[in-house]
C-alpha cells in the first residue's frame, strides 16, 4: 500500500519540520488539500504555502483540489511540479479537457470522486488518468468517520480500470486507519491518504506510516 499522509492535520506553526518528518518517515507522496471556500465550506492554502510544502518534501507532492475554478487553480499550481493534480469530476463541465491540460503540464491528472458518485459516471474517462481518487469522507475536512459504501465503490472501480486502464491507480481519502486500510487493500486501493492517524499517532508518524504499510 503507497500512503499519502495529508498535511491538513499538520501543525501548520512547524510546516516544514512536519513535512519532513513524514518524508523521513517513509511516505510515498505529500497530499495537499486545497479548499476554495466555495466548492467546499472551508479555506486552505494558496501556492506561496504550497512552495514552502515543496521545499521541505523529499517525496513527491498530490495536490488534491476542492475547488469550484480548476483550470484557474491548474494553472496556480503547476510551476511548483506536483506528480499529482486531482480535481473533483462534480465541479468540472469538461474533464476531458482538463485532464490534457494537466498531462499537458507533465502532471499526472487524477478525477476526485465525492462519497455520492458513482464509479460509472468516470468509466470513459479512466483511460485518460493516472489515479481515482474516492472520497471515504465528505471533502472539507480532516478527523470525520470513514463512509463504509467507499468499499463496494472501491470494488466497482477495479473492476472497470481492468477493462479500460489497468494501470490507473486508485486513492482513498478520509477516516482512513490501520484497521480499514487491509479492507481497502483487498478491494483493490493502491493508495491512502490520511491525515489524522498520521499526525496523531501516540507513536509518531513513522509508525503510523508503516501500520498503514
Ligand atoms: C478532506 C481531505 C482529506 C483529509 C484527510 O477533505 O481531502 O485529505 O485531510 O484527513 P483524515 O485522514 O483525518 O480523514
Ligand atoms: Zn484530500
């Protein structure tokens, strides 16, 4: 399992010193949440934090965006060279033209998909993307409880990336932990986010990173 701790849950007053410690603690990539205020009811981070986030990381950043403008943000984000840049498919008219802007960028393009999606919805898209990103929580904030029917949607979604695109990967983000992570694994996820297992674990990030593991 790759696993993509979000900053939102990081001390935002030791950014850097946070960043760090989950690149030294074994992370596969850094996941930035940023929120419009508009798409969803709260505010992140611009790209001058961003940059800052960059600086720090030794691993590769996945900036998901809950944002109501994307190719606006595309744009804002881009000179700082994440692998990832994943916009939710509810707010985005043309996904197909975002998605060859983004690869376009030489950013790995990924479709966010809030808890009521269906995977189907995104089926003659998948051959264009590098990863589905499922949302196991409504997206806005850090700390909520893991929505179980992510699993049977995690199912549906393999099953069609086998068909169009075996080599789409497939993200989990929100209330994920050492115990739901081997459920998501066995349906098929490549990839978790979490935020506050990582940040609050009495154990240190490490530990947590490699529980996730
Ligand atoms: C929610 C964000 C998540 C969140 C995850 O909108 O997309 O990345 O920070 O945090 P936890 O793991 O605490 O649910
Ligand atoms: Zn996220």
């Amino acid at each position: 399992m790759l696993v993509a701790p979000s900053i939102l849950s990081a001390d935002f007053g030791y950014l850097a010193d946070d960043v760090k410690a989950i690149c030294e603690g074994g992370c596969d990539l850094v996941h930035v949440d940023v929120m419009d205020g508009h798409f969803v009811p709260n505010l992140t981070i611009g790209p001058v934090v961003v940059e800052a986030i960059a600086k720090a990381a030794t691993k590769p950043l996945d900036i998901h965006l809950m944002v109501e403008n994307n190719s606006f943000f595309v744009d804002l984000f881009a000179p700082l060279k994440p692998e990832f840049i994943s916009f939710h498919i509810e707010e985005e008219k043309h996904p197909h033209r975002l998605i060859q802007k983004i690869r376009s960028l030489d950013i790995r393009p990924a479709i966010v998909l809030n808890p009521h999606t269906p995977p189907e919805k995104i089926e003659f898209l998948l051959e264009y993307v590098d990863m589905v990103l499922l949302m196991s929580v409504n997206p806005g904030f850090g700390g909520q409880k893991f929505i179980p029917s992510v699993i049977e949607k995690a199912q549906r979604l393999k099953a069609l990336i086998e068909k169009r695109n075996p080599d789409c990967l497939i993200e989990v983000d929100g209330g994920v932990n050492d115990t739901n992570v081997k459920v998501l694994a066995d349906a098929g996820v490549d990839v978790v986010v979490a935020g506050s297992f990582v940040y609050k674990h009495p154990k240190g990030v490490g530990e947590a990173i490699a529980s996730l593991k």
